[in-house]
C-alpha cells in the first residue's frame, strides 16, 4: 500500500482527494499485491485507470475501480495499448521484463513510468532520459516509508475506501512455500505469513 501511495503522490503527483489536474495512468499487474493498491488509490484521484492483469482477474480488477483492463496476454495487452486509444500520463509498473520501448509509444509528450522494482536495465534507460533530456521519463521508485502515509491508508480501510486482497495465507512454517508463490508473480493480492 505504501509502495503505491507514493508512487501516486510523490512520484506522479495525483491529489488523492481528487482535486488535481485530470490523468490517464496505466496500472501494470493491478491484480498483484502492489497493482491492487495502486487502481484504487488512483480512482479516489481525478485519473482515468487503464490496468492489465491476467484473463482470470479481470472482473476484480474491474470491481477495484479500473476504467479499462487488458488482458497482458493479448497482442494488445503485451503492447500495454489503452482499448479506448488513450495514452498515459503515467505508469505505475508494478511488474518486470517490459522494455522501454514498449511505454514510450502509449505515453504523452511527457509522461512518466514508476518503476517500483527497478533493475540494471531500467536504471540505465532512467539515467539516459535524464542526460538527453527527455521529456518522457522512466523514474526508479524509492520507497521512504512514512508513518503519517501508513496511517492515512489505515483511515482509508476504516472508511471502506480501500481493501486488501488476499491470494493466500501461511503458517510461518511454510514461509518458503509463500516465497515460492511470491516469486511465480501469479498471486491475486497479498500473500499473508501468519505468526
């Protein structure tokens, strides 16, 4: 929840209170346990919520808030194509293994990708959009974590504006078979380890 609060407000600069300036953002793996956050944290701001997720987690992605949802699947959705021609704002890329050569065509002039898990690759393309000057950039997310941030999305779960997903739960015992799950990248929502 942290990592897609402030990859909306302090990367991207969405007013959650939905006061800012209309954008049109792509959410990637809104079904995962950051993508879930990050579509309805998105629709309390004033954005149009264009997300992708897999075939079997459309309509909860759906039910989260988006506007449109792709299956990544799809010719379309492996080219993170908006189905109304909309281009994006901004991207909250929650997954990896997407060149940036498949952004920079469905991004305006100066959009923006947030990468919350950045790797060698993406942080050379972040540091060559900045010496060219590019006008679309590719931003690495570094979460600082902040208590005020973690309670403001506990008032949003006492209000009824915000949920958790839960794909599954562990004993601590089974820790490495949560990790596992985790690391196949096809859980829906969190992956919870119970003490």
């Amino acid at each position: 929840g942290l990592t897609a609060l402030q990859a909306l407000t302090k990367s991207i600069g969405i007013k959650l209170d939905g006061s800012g300036e209309r954008k049109s953002i792509l959410v990637t793996a809104a079904s995962g346990g950051v993508g879930h956050y990050a579509v309805q944290l998105a629709k309390l701001g004033n954005t149009h919520v264009t997300a992708t997720c897999g075939a079997r987690n459309i309509e909860l992605v759906k039910s989260l808030g988006a506007d449109e949802v792709i299956d990544y699947k799809t010719p379309d959705g492996a080219a993170l194509k908006s189905p109304s021609g909309k281009k994006y704002d901004a991207v909250i890329h929650c997954v990896v293994g997407f060149p940036w050569s498949t952004f920079e065509p469905n991004l305006t002039m100066n959009g923006k990708v947030v990468d919350i898990s950045p790797s060698s690759a993406s942080m050379l393309t972040f540091a060559l959009k900045k010496l060219t000057f590019s006008k679309k950039q590719l931003v690495p997310l570094l979460l600082i974590p902040k208590g005020e941030d973690l309670q403001y999305l506990i008032d949003l779960v006492k209000e009824g504006k915000l949920k958790t997903v839960v794909d599954s739960k562990y004993p601590l015992t089974k820790a490495e078979d949560a990790w596992a799950k985790s690391i196949d990248g096809h859980a829906t929502g969190k992956i919870i380890i119970e003490f």
